[in-house]
C-alpha cells in the first residue's frame, strides 16, 4: 500500500461515516496554529507580519486539546510558527494521539534531533547501544549528546517517540542552495537532511512539505524528490506559491521585493505541475490523484477550505488558512457564519479576487476526496492511488548534487564573507561591480536586508547589521 492501511482506513471511515449523515461541512484535517513564534523569516511565509502583534502569545495545552475535540478531524497538523518551540509541544502531540488521531508535526527541522536526543535519553538502555553507535558514526550525535541519553531523562514530562500515528512533517523547498536561500539563513538544509535520517535510524515516519514558487526550478524539484525519496522519506506533500495578502504584504515591506516575481498565477502553477502525475507515480506524493489533476490543468475543482479548518491564538481563522476575514469562537460558529460562496473559483471565475491564483493543497486537495466536482471514475482513482504497491525509494537519488550550497562555499552570504576577509575579494568582476555590493553599500548604514543570488535574505539581527557594516568599510 501506498500509505498505512490503519490511517488510510481511519480517513475512509470518517468520510464514509459524514457522507451516510449527510453531513454538509465537515473537518478532514485541522491546522493547528498554538504559536506564531518562529526562529525563521521565511521568504512567502506572511504569518510574521500577519500576527505581528501576538508573537509572543500562544494558546493554551487545553485548548488546543479541545480545539481538536470540537472539530473532530481525524488527523492534525500542528503548524504555526515553529511548533518545537512551543513549550508543551510533547505533551500536545501525547494529548492528540490519546485522542486516536493522527499528527503531523510541521517543522523547518531545526529542533528536531533535539527532541529526538530528548525521546532516547527517555527510554535509554543498554539496548539502545547499537543505534547510538550507528548516530555517532554518522555524526548525527556527538560523543557529548551519547554521554547526556545515557544518564537517562527522569523529568516525567512525555516524549515525542517514534509512532504509525505521527510524521515529522519538514519543510524542504528545494536542494541546499534554494532551501536555504527561501528560508533566509544558511545551513538548514544540511540540519533538515541530518534530522531525517536520524529520524528514519530511530523509526518515525517522515515526509517532507514543499511551496513552489515562480522562480523554481521544476527539474530540481524532482531531484528533490529521488534525493529525499533515496533517504528514505515516506511521503511527499508539494503545493503552488500563492500571493495572498499577509504574504504580499511581508514581502513588500520587509524585502522590497515584487510579489510578482515570485509567486505563482494560475497559469504558471499548471505550467510547473505538468510533471505532477508522472511525480505521483514515481514518489509518494500525499493527497489525491484528482487534485494532482487539477494542479496539471485536466480539471476544475471547488474550493472546500471548511475542510481543513484553521485554529490560532484569535480563534478559528476564516476563510482560510492563508486569508483572513474574521476568527470565531467556535468551529461550528465559522461553519454557520461564513459565507462560503463568497469564496474560490468556479468556472474558471474568481469569486473573490484574491482567490484567483489559489490551488493550494488546504482549499482543493480535499475536494479530490471529498468528490465535489465528482467525475466518472474519481473514486476508483482515489482507490487505486491509496491502495496500489507504494513507490520503492529511488535508488538513483544518492547521484543527486542535493549539497550545492554553503556545504561547497556556495553559500549566499560567501562572497560578502570573502569580502569582510579579504577587501580585495569585493574587486569588480569584469568591469561591474556586484549587485551584492552596491546594495551592500547603499544600505550599510540601516543594514536591513541583503539581496542575494536570486532572492532576498532577511537581516534582522545585530550579526548581519555587523556584517553589513563590514562589507560597506571594505568597499571603501
């Protein structure tokens, strides 16, 4: 089978089981939002600006319990932010999966061998000596994180541990130089690499989310794919760059860039998902065979967002989970007061103008399942793609380039750190003077952002403003 029988079954049920009532609305899956805090400034990512104002705030253990309950969505995905830095993050994934439903964690993968060191000092035994051993050889630990499991974890608090119910969920959107280009800082893709294969060592499941965008590389894509595929990844989610508001928003203010240039319309989104069943093939890639139609151009859908249905620190965020009209109080509240025809795109005729270029996977991908624009044979496709032998891991990715950034001096801050080195190293390259510089140059004194190979990289924090001011007295 494609994916486990027990969750596959468990999702049927619920379907089958709403369908039978007629139930008009119902969850599928909840994104669950306990914090908006993150240690990253993704590029396309508005919640930062979107939620400014409450950061710092986060929704109680009960409540995001609770919120689960009321919604009753076989599986939750519990997002944000950076869910590892919420600080009841154990006891939330403990408190879901009591509820038998399934978890996704979604991470930039930053902390994730953290907690993983924290679930083998937890349940630390002389049996355990094998597979440290293989963690140490692999540079996945060092020798003072072994010495740190083998004196145990005595706090009594839970552990996130190795579950069918539960998948690390990574972001990944693209090899190292891209990843880490759209995430803003260097080194997290090797992190993110590293974490999965302890995880895969240690027994969890792992798939990995990806946002395409207008300047993304399909071919790389799918090198992505064998190269994670190859490392042993149980599934793939991938979804369309879309130019919401908060996101249009960040990017504006915070990168001065256009958002044109960087996210996708409708058109551009079924040009770079031409490959898209062809991948479905190939890889495990998660949701249905109908909304991989939809995202080739084959086919329209209707937007169902009530299906997966969002749930913050205001309340339950609506319409969707990337706009934002109002927060209610309750789920049941956001069913009865939205106006949900109001929204999405029908023949091809956009009923809000910000729903024009939206296929992302939290409107449409539920749709396939739920067979709202129901076509002869959709069900046996729905079946055969859940229940056919799932693809093997593709042998061929260990040949993939996936290391072609900072791991190779390719890094995007390389050539401003040659330059703080060595001043000669900022010389003019045959006659032009980098783009890199003169930015360098005209920003030094405020020091806000840096723009780098084909993007934009956040400078925030008082390293960059240094690095900044280095680059502009070398330039001088």
């Amino acid at each position: 089978m494609r994916f486990p029988l027990a969750l596959t079954a468990k999702i049927a049920a619920h379907i089958i089981k709403h369908k039978l009532r007629r139930t008009p609305k119902f969850a599928m899956v909840l994104q669950l939002e306990p914090l908006h805090t993150c240690n990253l400034t993704c590029t396309g990512c508005g919640r930062i600006r979107e939620y400014s104002t409450s950061l710092k705030d986060m929704m109680s253990l009960e409540d995001c319990l609770a919120s689960a309950q009321e919604c009753a969505a076989p599986m939750v995905s519990i997002c944000g932010g950076e869910p590892l830095i919420y600080p009841k993050i154990e006891e939330l994934v403990d408190g879901i999966l009591k509820q038998r439903r399934i978890v996704y964690v979604c991470t930039n993968g930053m902390f994730m061998r953290k907690k993983m060191k924290d679930y083998l000092a937890a349940n630390y035994s002389p049996a355990l000596e094998s597979q440290i051993s293989t963690l140490l050889s692999q540079r996945l630990i060092s020798e003072k994180d072994a010495e740190t499991i083998r004196k145990g974890k005595t706090d009594g608090r839970p552990v996130i541990s190795p579950s069918k119910w539960m998948y690390w969920n990574v972001h990944i959107d693209g090899l190292e130089y891209t990843h880490d280009l759209i995430v803003e800082r260097e080194g997290v893709f090797k992190e993110c690499v590293e974490a999965i294969k302890m995880a895969k060592l240690l027994g969890y499941q792992v798939a990995t989310n990806t946002t395409v965008y207008k300047e993304t590389d399909v071919q790389e894509i799918e090198g992505m794919f064998k190269f994670f595929s190859w490392l042993g990844c149980d599934g793939h989610t991938i979804s369309p760059g879309y130019d919401y508001d908060a996101a249009k928003k960040d990017m504006v203010k915070r990168l001065g860039k256009d958002p044109k240039a960087f996210f996708l319309t409708r058109e551009m989104t079924r040009a770079k998902f031409t490959k898209i069943q062809e991948w479905g093939r190939l890889f495990t890639i998660f949701g249905t065979p109908v909304y991989q139609e939809f995202l080739a151009g084959k086919r329209e859908l209707t937007c169902t967002a009530w299906a997966i249905p969002t749930r913050n620190i205001k309340g339950w965020k609506a319409p969707c989970y990337l706009m934002t009209d109002g927060h209610y109080p309750s789920y049941q509240e956001m069913l009865d007061k939205v106006d949900w025809n109001k929204y999405g795109v029908v023949d091809g005729v956009a009923r809000d103008p910000r729903c024009e270029n939206c296929m992302v996977h939290c409107g449409y991908d539920p749709s396939g399942a739920l067979g709202t624009n129901y076509q002869r044979g959709d069900n046996w496709k729905n079946f055969k793609y859940n229940f056919w032998p799932r693809p093997k891991p593709y042998a061929e990715g260990q040949t993939v380039k996936a290391f072609n950034g900072v791991s190779i001096g390719r890094g995007h801050l390389a050539q401003a750190k040659a330059a703080t080195a060595t001043p000669a190293a900022a010389a003019p390259v045959n006659g032009a003077q980098s783009v890199y510089f003169k930015r360098a140059e005209a920003m030094a004194p405020a020091g806000e952002s840096i723009g780098c190979g084909n993007g934009s990289v956040s400078s925030p924090d008082a390293a960059k403003r240094e690095l900044l001011a280095k680059i502009y007295d070398a330039q001088r």
